[in-house]
C-alpha cells in the first residue's frame, strides 16, 4: 500500500490552521462551517 501511495504521489490534504488543544470549541465551529479545506490539526 505505502509503495502503491509513494508511486502515485498521492498526499494528505490537510488545512494550514492549527488549532491547540484548549480551542476545541473554535475548532469544531472552524469545521462546522466548511472554512477547512482537508482535515483540521489540533495540537495536543
């Protein structure tokens, strides 16, 4: 799978925010409206 992945470049979409684990809340409203554009990071 990871060979198959690695010959076809296929990579994550992941959105350029970052949230911090105490924003949850801010978070979930950021995603809720569709601001994202792949998947939200929170650091932990």
């Amino acid at each position: 799978m990871n060979r198959a992945i690695d010959l076809a470049k296929i990579y994550p979409v992941v959105d350029s925010k970052v949230f911090s684990f105490d924003d949850n809340k801010d978070t979930y409203q950021y995603q809720w409206k569709k601001h994202n554009l792949g998947k939200v990071v929170i650091n932990i």
